[in-house]
C-alpha cells in the first residue's frame, strides 16, 4: 500500500505517540520481540536464510525497523491466524504461546505501528461519488421515480471487492454526460411543469370487449360489437378521441364491413372499410356530459366483398386449418381517450404537485412568487447535497429557476424543475463530501459533523439518502447521542435489506450468480431433469431463488441477531421446492422460500454449502477446489494467499508420471503440491477445496466425479482434521472462529466506510473482534461496532489552516 | 451562431453519401440483427465535421478525406499455432484463425514480433490479464494496488483524440461488449479499473466504455424516434448550457474547501463539464445531427455474436458519418471466462486458455480465435463496401488494430502479441503483408499510427523506441 509523504506529515501531528523515537520502538523489540522470533521464525527467516523473501534480524536502522508496515502487517495475520511457524509433516505442530502472539502484537501495533489507543487515525476517506445503486436508491426517495441507472450508467469498478470504494469511484467524462442528461430526463418524468391538468383516461382496444371478442382485433368478415363503459364525477363538457385502424393483410384481401361508433347509445360515426394495408380512421368528438356512467361502443357488420363473390364466414381463426389463405382486413382500436372535464375550475393537480410543491400553487405576487422559489429550492438542495445548502447556492438556484419562469409561455414549475436539474447535476449530489464537527476544527482529527454521519449511516445500512428524522437528528445534532436507537430503527426499516442484498452480492459474490457461465447440461449429464422446454437449463428463476438463499440466510442472522458463526454452520437454511429437491432435502413443498429446519447429519448449513456461492466458484462445466478453496481463506478465514507467482511450472511434465492414464482432480492437485513453488499456498487452499467436491458446479451432491468417489477428508493449514465438509464447518466454526470474526469484521468495515484498511485500522478491528468474542459473536454487536468506530465516527481534517476556515463555519 | 453557407467539405460529402446509400446496402450494414427502415430520401443533407478550414493534416488522409483509427481487444491469447501465417512479406498464407480475413488479404497485415514488455510480470508477481489490458494501449506498467492511486499511463487513443478531437461532434468514442461485472476482487490485487478499460484520458483516469447499443446511438444520433432526434438533442443542449454555469461555480466552490486528494476527484467532474461544454460548442458549430433515420437498437441483445455485430456496426456508422474519428472497443475483458454455447463451447474461455497442452481445450481456443475473427471480419467487409468521400472506401481511410496484450494464454505472455492492422491508412500502410517486427515495442506501432494521425510533436509513447516504419 503506497504511503503517501504529504500525509504522513500531516499524520505526525495525528497520534501522539508518533513523535516517538524510533530508537524506543527498536529497544521495546529487542526486548520484547526479537527473543519470540530467535526462538521460532530465525531458523528460515534469519541468519542469512530468507525463505519466501522474509529474514526477521535484518534491518539496516531503527527507523527500517519501524518502517517495515508491509512485512508487520504480514507478519501479524500470518502469526494470527496460525500459519507461522508453518506445521510439519510428520513433526509436532509448534505454535506460539497466546502472550507471545500477545507480545508480538502489541509491539507491532503500539510501537511499529504508533497506534495511539486514545486518539487512533481514522484514515482517509475519498469523497465518493454515489455509485449506480446508490443514485437509482437516492433518486427514488428524492425524486419518487424509478431511474434504471444499472441500464443508463456504465458499471461502477471496485475495489478491495466492493463498488463503493471511493478511491475507484472514478467520474469518466462519459458519466460526466451521462449524469447531466439523467439530471435532465429525471426532473421531466418526475416534476410536474403546470399547475393544473385536464384529467385524462385512455382506453386501450383490449378494454372494449363483448361476445368475446376485444377492439383489439376485429375481422371485417365476422360481425362483433364491443363496447366500454366508466363514470365521471363532474357535469362537463368532455372531448373523446377515437384512434382506429384498418389494418390489412400483406396480400389483398375483399373483405368488406361497416364499422359504427356509438357514445352512449347515440351513433357517432359510420364507415365502409376495405383492404388497406394501413388506413388510420381518426375522429374527435366534443360531448356534454352528465355526472355518472357512460358508455362507448363498435359495431363491425360484414358486406358482400368487394369482388363480388359471396365470400363464406370462416371458421374462428385459430381453427383455420394450414394452409388456408391468410389475407384479412382487421379493424383495430388503437386508443379512445377521453379528456375533461374541461371547464377550468374542474382542472385537478397533476401527480405528485404536493411532493415538489408542498404550499400548493406559486403566488400571482412576484415578490412572493420567487420568496416561494426560494423556499421550494433551499429545501430541495437541502435534501439533495444532505446537508442545508448555503446562501449563496440558493440564490444561485432561484436565479436559474427565474430565469425560466419569467419568459412569456413558462410556468413557475417549468423553472422550478430547471433549477432542481442543476442540483442533480451538482457535485454535491453526486459526491458525499464529509465534513468534521465546526467545534473541532482546527484539530488534526475530528468527528464528523452529524450531517455527514446521517449519510454515513444511511449509505451503509440502506445505500441511499438520510431520511427524513435522521435529518432531523442531525439538525439538532442529536444523532451521535442517539447512534443504537437510530442504528435499531434502520434496520428494521425495509430498505435494510439493501445492505443484505449489497453486501452478500459482493462479500459472498452472490450476485453473480445470476450470470455466472455454468453448462448445466455439462455438469448434470444429459439425463438430468430438463425444464418445459425440454432442455437441461440452469435458467434464471434457479439462479434468483439461490441469491435469495444466501440474501434471506444473512438477513435471518441479522434480524434474529444471531452468532456470525451461523454464517459458516447452522442446522437450518432458506429454501423452496425446488432448491430443495435439488440439494435432496425432503418435505419441502410450494414456491416460496422459507425457513427450513434441515434433517439431523445433513450437509446444508452455512454459506458454504449453498448453491450461489458452490456456483459462483465453479468453471463453466466443472468444480474448481482452487478457486473454492480460495473463497475460503479470503472471505471466511481472511487469510489469502498470496497471488500465483508468475512462470508457473508446467504440470505437463509430470503428468507423464500417469502414463497415459487420465489422472484424478485430486491427483493433478496432489503434483501441485509437489512443486515448492505451488506448495505453500495450495496446501492451504485445495485440502478446503477439495472437501467441498461433493457439491457440484451447481451445488448438488454427488459421492462421485467421473466414477472416482470422492475423498474430501483433509486438513487445514493450522493442522486441523476434518472428515468430511459437515466437519470441516464445524472445525472452522469452533477452531477459528476469532479468524472468522475478523474476515467479518475486515469486510464489513470496508464496506461501512468505502475504502480498504491499512495498518492504522489494526487496532480498531481487533477492538471489534474482542467486542464479538465477549457477546458470542452476535450480529448486532458487529453492526454497533463498526458505526461506533473510530473510522466510522471520525475523519482526518485537512491540514492546511487557510482553507478549513470557510467549511467550518456553519452552512447557513 | 451565424454559420455561412460551408463549401462542401469533405465530410458533408460523407454524409451525403451516407445518406444516398441504397437501403439494401444500409441493412447488410447494419447486420441483421436490428431491422432498420430506410433513409428517408426527403432527409436533408447532414453536415458533418463541418469545419471550414480544418486543420491541416490532423486526422486526415493525404486526399483531404478523413482518417480514422480504431483498436478492438480480444481477450486470452491467440491459439499459437493457429494464429500465425506462413511465409513472409507479400507471400504468405493465412493460419486458420484468420481465414476470415481471406477476402481482405489484400487490406490487412499481420503483425508479428511486438511486445509489451510492461505486461510482463517483473517485480508485480501474477496478474497478467489485468496488466494485458491496462498495458494494451498505454505501453505503460499498472501499479500494483486494488484501489487507491490507481496509474497506468494515458493511452494512445486519447494522445490522439485530444490533438485531433475537436474536428469531430464526439473526439473519441469508447465501446464495450463487457455489460457484467464480476463482484469482488479481479485479479491478483489488481484494481478492476485495469481489467475493464483499455482507454485512459490520463494515467489515473479510465475512460469507462458504453456495452449498451441503445445509449451509444442514442448518444451519437440523439434520442427518440427518427425525425425528432434533431428537436430532441437541441432542447436538451440548451437545458444544459443553462446549468453549465450553476455546477461549474458549485463545483469550483466546492473544490475549494476539500482535501488535496478530494480535489483530484472534483477534478474529475470538471474535466467531464469542461468536455461537455466544449461537445455543445463543437455541436453548434457542426450545425444538424446526422439521422440515420433508422429505429433505435433496443439494448443489449442475448446472443453475444449479435452484441459484437451490432457494436461494430454502430462503430461503422459513427466512423461513416464521421462522428469520431478514434474508438477503442473491448470485446472483452482479459481473463473474461466466458462460454461460447453457440458454438458449442460450454466450458470458459478463460479456463480453455490454460489448456496444459490438452489438444481437446486448444482446439476450443482455436474455435473461440475463429468466433471472434469471423465478426471482426465481418465488421471489415462492412467498412470496405463503404465508399468515402474520396471514392476510396471507408476501410482504406483506416486503421483498426485488432489485438490482444496477452500472446500465449497459457503461459501469460507478452512477447509476438497476436495483432492485425487493417485498413489502408489513406494509402500510407503497405498492406496484404505479414511483417515480422523482430522484437519491437507495440509502442512503436503506435507511434507510427499518432505519426499518420497527425500528431507529429509525438516522440515517445509509452515505452517505445522509436516509430515502427515497416507497416
């Protein structure tokens, strides 16, 4: 991780302890830690041997010493998570006394590290841009529309796996234009640009119906009459609309029929009809109508064709048998509209006036016409940049919305909605810039002002804007003192289960099962069940109900408030019939997902055994144990490999050792693993990988692969056996839970804040991991941790005195 | 603004030729995949690049018409054997994979012995398919790092757009048959941003590529149905020059009070502005839109062949009005591991590209070259049944690098890339040759290709060594 000068200067001042002599540092670990390392890391890492690049005695100063973040931070989670010292085959596994794992910590985090405890760095957070879910879910509470940004806006990059991480949160200038426009396309499906609208219905040709026919489709040889009915309220004059069509057939057709409107009863309009390929038959009426029911209705009677020969009826088109000619002449209905009343004291508020203009109409008075511009503006941008906007930018806006307004044949809502474009299209919108507390400026570390808390919490917990009473809070900065209570409220609320659906879509990856390439033909062989298509399809509807096992499994954690362990062994899941036909779990039946209680000994329970996750880390045709494997270490134990060397040796040459023979997956695997460049890091990702083999690409099981049955006993790394998947959850649940709690805590972390941890957020995820090892590991008291956290609650503050005056003081 | 009456330029004529072609032609254009109706014949002239004294030699071939250069990426490698001709020079024969290419032999060469020795692995360890791409057009080394201080280099594209761009309504156009992302992390601690662009407005600054049909021709043709287009695009401009001035103070204020690293960001939102005030500035200098007159694609279409065709065509028509005159299209991601069940292919690409030496997955490598080759030749023979204003046709007027960063697939290497330049270059590229480049940075090709752009003050680009004068 690139450290960059300029804000390690400005760090010195950050955490006291900083100042601190690196001689101290260096003399604590000659004292405290180098004893630890002769007595188990020198023998590979000293005295001039450097396995894997690592020697642990030498370093050319004290401030090398100190410097060496990289190695530390390695050094921690290898010791931690128990890989060093590595076991031996054969030998007694040599593990590290807890106070000398203690020891080591300490130092690295207090000394190497400088963590102050009292006053920890919180980093940096990048101003991030809201990313394409975040702008569809903040549009939809500030605008009540639905924009389809997923469609509109190229894809988001990630980093660290998420698609809010501000660092890779670029604005190309594609996006730049895409923004603009949907600032524009936004206001004009959502604002309203008049007052008052004449009501308006329209009726479809599907709508008039009678004897079984529709106005959708009437044939000129067969007589129909359809008809529509509705009621007004008011007494008015109405004007009704008919949008018809004589559609003919490619071929000539000499049918001919007589077409008759009627609008209650009394004929409107009568007209021969004949071939045409496409012949439009418009009328508009202007009618008085009555308070109540009326009613609208077609008439279709045939004539003698236009060839003079008498042509027979045919049969109902569907029973026309092949071959039969297939010229007609159809009359269709379009649309009949139906506009009024008319007269202007009947003219009701378009949808949604209220929402975008709560004090109902502009006042005729000019002055009070843009006193009520302003008004409307200061509490849009308001909600929009989630703090109050300044003076200065409300000014700005009434001008823009005046400017409009004021031209002969524009409405006030015209300019309105002009000026609410501009705030779309604002920085302030798109990006979330975080301020600290106006009381702590100055300081070189601050806790954010409360407005920036507000969308913080509402980011994290709904990936959309602060609502209404966050708002409030925030105003009265009442938030911070009310953090559980609102923490609570949040995600009880329904729009939590975007935090489901956000993190497990990319913590577990479950969103990609819904496009990852899996051949179902291919993995279930050609006599697998084949769906009404007659074909072996690993269709859509099977890939959302396993996004909603894993998303409705996490949210039951959550919701219930159960032990994050459950993520990883549990004696229940979410399922249908389907699903669970498919994973062979009985007494299942009906559509709907719902908890199940799984039978005793079996092997569901816990991410891993579930299908999006088995699918999401398979290739197209078969499993991958390596890539399973991985998924493993990185998202539930938190100790990757590092990445594949590069020039990996080709396993061609000793595959000949098979002699013709095709070898095992397991084989191929086991040659792996005879390479000492492979070794280390596939002997601790294929023994997990490998015990998952009795899943499927698509998470079924199977005791066998390609007629060899499968051996999924092993070991992990740290020297644990396992026979068989059931045990290796249940080993990973009870052996390595504090490994579990960190990954957990790591990634969601990342995800609260929207950036990567560095070393300085050390301290505050083992503060997280012992507040989980105390509270049984329950979900909420991760949730509570992270948004109580230093990261979460504080910022650095810029360091440059000249600039901090004007954003400290106070918006309005 | 006041526009005299232009002299016909050259890029009116393409338009007008554009608009005369026989509505047969127009649909074998546009493949069949979108049914198009035909130009209106009552259309009127479309004014194009309609710059009255363009300037000289920038982006255009010695008879004045213009020159327009575009980079399409496939991803994993080129099956080996396949892939390379026999013979040398003006005497060769095409391997398989390039068997589509047969009919235009005479418009191509085939490109051996460049390298991108800044995709090699040297102290950065894994992560070849991530340095493939981000180095394919940069000739730079990505740094190493998931997120923050994203750098590459800026690409070859952008040198050239920025010189050349502003003669064009759009000064570079960026495609994408890639719609889906991948969650999680890409490769080997290699930030996404490197695997799913090719082109960099500067070294931190990925230009994020269009995938949808639909937006880039609404974004190039305006949008709505054909015949409103026009009144559409001159509404939405004039709404946008009344906000310019709005965002660009808020944004400027804003940048004011942030962060030295903040500011980079907003930094970012000022470039995009300043580029969209100067589109709407080139835009009513350029006068009317072109109207294809044709039905809007309606997004992106299942089948991954017909995404590919209709990108191309939609690249075809933007180089044929003369929209752009610089593109870069990924077909996809290096690395992506996509299966290929239309030609029966059910295992991934990415999967079939380690084929430990197994013939049956390097004979699946060899269908997949083919697949892609067969659309881009496609996408070639529509370019060359174009005529352009010079009489010449659209292809001569080009050059379209066809390539990947990614030699062997593999082994992950970066020497002999598979590449094919096609096109004529207004007559300055000796095609219908294979050149044997002996070892040369791909950089140098670029500075030739910068060379004919126009952009002459170009000494060194990414890590070249000088211009590569044999193509």
């Amino acid at each position: 991780m690139a450290w960059r000068p300029a804000l390690a200067l400005a760090l010195g001042s950050v955490a006291g302890a900083a100042e601190q002599n690196p001689a101290v540092a260096a003399a604590n670990f000659h004292r405290n830690v180098k004893p630890i390392f002769e007595k188990y890391c020198l023998d590979c890492h000293g005295n001039g041997v450097a396995k894997g690049g690592v020697t642990l005695d030498e370093f050319a100063s004290d401030a090398e010493l100190v410097g060496k973040r990289d190695l530390w931070l390695a050094l921690l989670r290898n010791v931690r998570g128990g890989l060093m010292p590595p076991r031996e085959e054969g030998a007694e596994h040599v593990k590290l006394a807890e106070a000398e794992i203690g020891a080591i910590t300490q130092w690295i985090k207090f000394d190497a590290f400088k963590t102050d405890p009292k006053n920890p760095d919180p980093g940096r957070v990048t101003a991030r841009r809201l990313n394409r879910v975040e702008y569809r879910n903040t549009i939809r509470d500030l605008m009540g529309i639905d924009f389809n940004s997923e469609v509109e806006f190229p894809p988001d990059d990630s980093g660290h796996g998420f698609d809010n991480n501000g660092d890779v949160l670029t604005l190309s200038p594609l996006l730049m234009e895409k923004y603009l426009a949907a600032a524009e396309t936004i206001v004009e499906q959502a604002v309203p640009t008049v007052a008052r609208v004449i009501r308006e219905r329209s009726y479809s040709g599907r709508d008039f119906r009678g004897e079984g026919r529709s106005g959708e489709q009437m044939n000129a040889r067969n007589p129909a009459k359809v008809s529509r009915s509705f009621s007004v309220e008011k007494a008015d004059k109405y004007r009704v609309a008919f949008d018809l069509e004589v559609r003919g057939s490619f071929d000539f057709d000499a049918s001919r029929a007589r077409l008759t409107a009627f609008i209650d009863g009394e004929k409107r309009f009568e007209e021969d009809v004949m071939w045409h390929e496409r012949k439009p038959l418009r009328h508009v009426f202007e009618v008085e109508w009555k308070a109540g029911n009326h009613t609208i209705a077609f008439e279709l009677t045939p004539l003698p064709a236009a060839d003079g020969a008498p042509k027979p009826v045919p049969a109902a088109e569907p029973d026309r048998p092949r071959g039969a000619p297939t010229t007609a002449v159809n009359v269709r209905v379009n649309t009949v509209q139906v506009t009024g009343p008319l007269s202007p004291e009947h003219w009701t508020k378009p949808e949604n006036h209220a929402r975008f203009f709560p004090d109902g109409d502009a006042p005729a008075d000019p002055a009070a016409r843009d006193a009520y511009a302003e008004k409307l503006l200061r509490a849009f941008a308001g909600r929009a940049f989630r703090r109050p906007a300044d003076e200065t930018r409300v000014q700005q806006l009434a001008a823009i919305a005046r400017q409009v307004y004021g031209q002969p044949g524009k409405t006030f809502e015209e300019g309105i909605g002009r000026a609410m474009m501009a705030v779309l299209a604002s920085p302030r919108f798109l990006f979330r810039v975080e301020q600290p507390e106006a009381k702590h400026a100055g300081a070189a570390v601050a806790p954010i002002d409360e407005y920036s808390l507000a969308a913080r919490l509402s980011y994290f917990l709904w990936a959309t804007m602060p609502d209404a009473e966050l708002m409030r809070l925030a105003e009265r900065g009442e938030l911070r003192a009310q953090l559980r209570p609102q923490l609570t409220r949040m995600l009880a609320d329904p729009k939590a289960q975007m935090f489901t659906r956000q993190f497990t879509g990319q913590w577990l990856q479950a969103r990609d099962v819904e496009s990852v390439p899996i051949n179902a033909r291919a993995v279930l062989g050609p006599n697998a069940p084949r769906n009404r298509d007659g074909r072996i399809e690993f269709d859509g509807i099977f890939r959302r109900l396993m996004r909603s096992e894993t998303e409705m499994y996490f949210e039951h954690i959550l919701k219930q408030d159960r032990s994050l362990l459950e993520l990883v062994d549990s004696d229940y899941t979410f399922l249908n019939e389907r699903l669970a036909k498919h994973y062979g779990v009985p007494d299942v039946t009906g559509d709907q997902m719902r908890l199940v209680k799984l039978p005793a000994g079996s092997v569901r329970g816990g991410v891993l055994t579930q299908g999006a996750i088995l699918a999401v880390t398979s290739n197209p045709t078969r499993t991958s144990p390596v890539k399973r494997g991985l998924f493993i270490l990185e998202n539930i134990l938190g100790t990757p490999p590092p990445p594949a060397p590069p020039n990996v040796p080709d396993l061609e040459e000793s595959k000949e050792k098979f002699k013709g023979r095709e070898p095992k997956l397991s084989e191929m695997l086991m040659l792996h693993r005879e390479k000492p460049l492979c070794r280390s890091c596939h002997e601790r990702m294929d023994p997990l990988g490998l015990a998952m083999e009795n899943f499927n690409a698509l998470g079924g099981w199977r005791d066998t692969d390609a007629g060899q049955p499968i051996e999924p006993a092993g070991r992990l790394v740290t020297g644990e056996a396992f026979a068989d998947i059931r045990e290796l959850k249940k080993v990973i649940a009870r052996e390595r839970a504090v490994d579990v709690y960190r990954c957990l805590t790591e990634k969601m972390l990342m995800y609260a804040l929207g950036r990567g941890l560095e070393y300085h957020d050390v301290h505050t995820v083992d503060e997280i991991v012992d507040r989980l090892q105390q509270n049984g590991g329950r979900m909420s008291v991760l949730l509570q941790s992270v948004v109580e956290s230093v990261p979460f609650q504080k910022q650095r503050t810029q360091s440059t005195a000249g600039a901090s005056v004007s954003i400290h003081s106070p918006a309005r | 603004m006041k526009r005299s009456p232009a002299p016909a330029s050259p890029s009116d004529l393409a338009a007008q030729r554009f608009l005369q072609m026989n509505r047969r032609q127009f649909l074998r254009g546009l493949g069949t995949c979108i049914a198009l109706p035909m130009f209106g014949s009552a259309l009127r002239p479309l004014a194009g690049a309609a710059t009255t004294n363009p300037a000289a030699g920038l982006g255009v071939t010695p008879t004045g018409a213009p020159l327009r250069m575009a980079f399409v990426y496939f991803p994993n490698g080129a099956h080996q054997d396949y892939w390379w001709p026999t013979g040398e020079g003006a005497d060769f024969t095409f391997g398989r994979t390039m068997e589509p290419l047969a009919p235009l032999k005479g418009a191509v060469q085939v490109l051996g012995g460049l390298d991108h020795k800044n995709a090699t692995a040297g102290n950065d360890g894994a992560g070849d398919h991530a340095r493939a791409n981000a180095t394919f057009l940069t000739g730079m080394r990505a740094r190493k790092t998931d997120s923050t201080d994203i750098q590459v280099g800026i690409s070859i594209d952008q040198v050239v757009a920025q010189k050349v761009g502003h003669q064009t309504r759009f000064s570079s156009l960026e495609l994408s048959c890639d719609a889906v992302r991948k969650a999680g992390r890409c490769d080997s601690g290699y930030s996404c941003a490197y695997q799913y662009n090719l082109s960099w407005a500067s070294p931190s600054m990925p230009m994020a590529p269009e995938p949808n049909p639909r937006l880039v021709f609404e974004r190039l043709f305006g949008a709505g149905a054909p015949g409103e287009r026009q009144k559409n695009f001159r509404m939405r401009q004039e709404t946008q020059k009344s906000l310019l001035d709005f965002v660009l103070d808020d944004a400027k204020s804003l940048q004011r009070s942030l962060s030295s690293h903040d500011r980079d960001k907003l930094d970012e939102y000022l470039t995009g502005l300043r580029g969209i005030e100067a589109r709407i500035q080139r835009a009513e200098r350029f006068g009317e839109l072109p109207d294809p007159n044709a039905d809007t694609p309606t997004g992106i279409p299942p089948n991954y062949g017909d995404h590919m065709d209709i990108m191309f065509d939609l690249l075809a028509m933007a180089f044929e009005t003369d929209s752009t005159r610089v593109a870069t299209l990924l077909l996809a991601h290096d690395g992506s591991n996509r299966a290929f069940p239309q030609i029966g292919i059910a295992e991934g690409h990415h999967y079939c590209s380690h084929h430990r030496n197994e013939e049956a997955l390097m004979e699946k490598i060899g269908q997949i070259d083919l697949y892609y080759m067969k659309h881009f030749a496609k996408f070639l023979q529509k370019l060359d049944a174009k005529k352009d204003v010079d009489g010449k046709s659209i292809l001569h007027n080009s050059m379209i690098v066809y390539g990947c960063g990614n030699s062997d697939g593999n082994r992950h290497t970066h020497h002999n890339l598979p590449i094919v330049l096609a096109g004529g270059g207004g007559g300055t590229l000796r095609t219908g040759r294979f050149v044997k480049a002996n070892s040369r940075p791909m950089s140098d090709l670029f500075l030739s290709m910068a060379d004919r752009m126009g952009v002459k003050q170009l000494e060194r680009f990414g890590d070249s060594s000088g211009v590569l004068t044999a193509v």
